[in-house]
C-alpha cells in the first residue's frame, strides 16, 4: 500500500507533539548557547547571518525574519507569496542590502499541509540601512 503525505504526516506527530523549528545561536568562544528562537512549524529553510548582526531566516508559514544576532528580537517579519523551504541569500550591491529567499516547493506538506502549496519561485526583498 502506498503512503501518502497525511499519512506520514499522521506518523510524524503520532504520540509526540507538533514538529517546530528552533534555530540556535551559539558563542564560539565560549562554547555557550546564546540564544533559540522557537517557530510553531518546522524550519527547513536556510540562514543567513550578516556582518551587521542580523540573521535573516524564513518560515515554511511564509514569514521572512530579520532577527537582532544579539538577542533574538524579532525586528521584521514580512509574509512571502508562499512557504519558505529552501535556501535563502543575503547580498549587497550598488550600496543597497537584499536578500533573495527560495519559496513555494511541496515538501513542507508532509508537516504543514493547511499552509498550501505554490509554485516553487525565488521572492527578493530589498532593505535599506536607517541611521537613527
């Protein structure tokens, strides 16, 4: 008998509770935990983490994250046109800051079926430093 995604699903949180993503930074020098950040849906997306303390990460829910590498304040969340479950880039160019963000692949309904699907795409976002 063939094994759908509602059934793996089904064995995935069977007896145990929901799967959720919990990325964790650490202090190299020390060895230490420094912060975790706890999302409701698993995290299968990628990282990125820039030279001005921001770490970029995006929810198979469709959220983009900017969090403070500090702390792990949440300073932006912007909801994509789909669920993040790929890799994720940060670059600059012309002095401008982006980061390109793969959405929209059907893995995540194993996890996360009421989420949806989409078309497997790339969205870019464009942020801008604000000295204050």
């Amino acid at each position: 008998m063939k094994q759908t995604s509602a059934d793996r699903a089904n064995h995935l949180t069977s007896g145990r509770r929901a799967p959720s993503g919990w990325p964790t930074a650490f202090d190299a020098a020390i060895g230490k935990q420094r912060w975790q950040y706890q999302s409701d849906k698993p995290m299968i997306g990628g990282v990125a983490v820039t030279g001005g303390d921001l770490v970029f990460a995006a929810e198979i829910t469709g959220d983009f994250l900017a969090l403070d590498a500090k702390d792990c304040e949440v300073l932006f969340r912007y909801p994509l046109d789909g669920p993040a479950a790929g890799g994720l880039v940060s670059y600059g160019s012309s002095d401008r800051q982006y980061v390109a963000v793969f959405r929209g692949c059907g893995y995540h309904n194993q996890m996360a079926p009421e989420i949806g699907g989409g078309n497997p795409d790339y969205q870019r976002l464009r942020f801008e430093a604000v000295n204050n």
